[in-house]
C-alpha cells in the first residue's frame, strides 16, 4: 500500500520495503512515469517519488532554482532515509536535478540509475553534436522556453505551445496532463531564469569515476544526450554499465520489461556485494 508524506509542501510517495531508491522524474511527466518500475522493485526495494515542484498541476505554478531543487531533495532524502545512502533513479531533468544533488551531496548516494541525459554539460558532449543537431535541439528548448515566458501572460497559448511540442517530440503523457508551467527549466537554461543553471558540476567529473551508475539511453532518437566519451567511461568503471534500448526518449515506458529487469538484476547484484 502507498504511504504518503509532505515535504516542503511537495506529496512524497513511498511503496515497498527495502534498500531506499528515489526516483526524479522530468519534463512533462509525473511520478506516474515510474509506475512499472515501482511494481518491478517494490519487493525488495523502497521507491520513493513525487512530482517536481510546478508539475502538479492541481497546485500554483512553482519554479525553483537549482539551489532550492537540490535543497527540496536533500529534504526528501533525509525525510525517508536518515541513516542510509539511497540509489537515485532520473530521467530527463530529473537526471539534470539528481545529478547537481548528488555532487553536493555524495555522502548520500550509493548509486544512480539515469536514463537518456548522460554529459551534456561537457565539451565532449558538445563537440558530438552535428551542426543540425543542435539547431534541433535549441529549436524544442526554446520554443519551450518561450512557453514558460508567455504563461502568466497568455496561459492558454502557452499550453498549447507547450502540448504541441511535446506530441511532436513523441511524449506519451495526456494533453490535460502537461502546461506550460512545467518549462522553466528550459528557461533557466536558455534565459537565465531563476538564476539560470551555471556553475553546477560537471556530471563526467562526478559520476562513474565516484559513484557506480547505471545509464540508459534509446537509440532510436534524431539526437543524442550523451557522447561516445561517456559511454567509453562508464564501460571502463567497475561496478558502471551502459545500455542502449531499442525505444525512444521515454523507454522506461517504450521498453518497461527489459527496462526494470536490467535495473532490478544490476541493485540486486549491487546490494549482494556489500
């Protein structure tokens, strides 16, 4: 049965019982994202999750910066794992979010499972990318930018803009179920909003060489969120491993079986060996 809790004003849901894993999902989505993968691990496993501050839809719009959405999850981490080291689970900006915490914070990550954001905060990544690639890439992000600006302004174009671009990238989640509250990230990004996202760390400093991670991504994309060099890292790490899966951006849902089994089978090794 899933037990509740409210931290900083943000609903926190826990099933199972287990070694702790928080889950940070990304734009547009909800906690709902990780249902199946919830049902693959709460045997033996306690997954906490909640929707990032602005993404519940039933409440005010809710933009945070980076301090203060590291800060929310320091708060849950600490909430529902006091005395152990918990496994992060992200996606999307929730890989962005869970990374910067678990740079300033590695005494409370034991590992991290992400999901299709690799290094995109480092020149490898950058110089991976095609010239097109990245027209397309600023092309989405500013649109939804642009989004976030106009909402308080013109709500009802700002969703529309918003639920087009992501049919148009392939999202799976409901029309009613996205606004344009959710785009601030891709202004912190593009316009510096809420003090924009410099200085976080650099995410091929922190993880693999410091932290055993677990990386997928779906190769069936016009565009990468990772370069080669991340890839080669991880391979070369113990206790790291990549995967690609034969789905899209979103293959938690796209691939759910090979998906968790893979997550499930690598915790469990994981945990046996401490």
């Amino acid at each position: 049965m899933t037990q509740t809790l409210t931290v900083q004003d943000i609903e926190v849901l826990i099933d199972g019982e287990g070694p702790t894993v928080v889950m940070l999902h990304g734009w547009p989505d909800s906690p709902a994202l990780w249902d199946e993968s919830v049902a693959a691990l709460r045997d033996g496993y306690r997954c906490v999750r909640f929707a990032l501050p602005g993404y519940d839809l039933g409440r005010p719009p809710r933009p945070v910066s980076v301090d203060q959405m590291c800060q929310l999850v320091a708060a849950i981490v600490d909430e529902v794992s006091p005395d152990q080291k918990v496994t992060l689970m992200l996606h999307d900006w929730g890989c962005f979010f869970g990374y910067e915490y678990a740079a300033r914070n590695t005494d409370r990550v034991a590992r991290v499972v992400a999901a299709d954001i690799g290094d995109t905060n480092t020149g490898a990544y950058l110089k991976s990318l095609t010239a097109k690639e990245k027209a397309m890439i600023a092309g989405y992000q500013l649109w939804l930018a642009v989004a976030w600006k106009i909402g308080p302004l013109l709500p009802g174009l700002a969703n529309r803009m918003t639920r087009w671009m992501a049919r148009t990238i392939g999202c799976r989640t409901p029309a009613t179920q996205i606004s344009w509250q959710m785009n601030y990230p891709y202004a912190m990004q593009w316009f510096g909003t809420l003090g924009g996202l410099r200085g976080v760390a650099r995410v091929d400093k922190v993880f693999g060489p410091t932290l055993p991670t677990l990386f997928f991504f779906g190769k069936r994309k016009p565009f990468m969120f990772h370069s080669a060099r991340w890839l080669a890292q991880l391979a070369t790490t113990p206790g790291s491993a990549a995967h690609g899966l034969d789905a899209g951006h979103w293959l938690m849902k796209q691939k759910p079986e090979q998906f968790n089994r893979t997550v499930r089978d690598w915790l469990d090794r994981a945990h046996a060996a401490t």
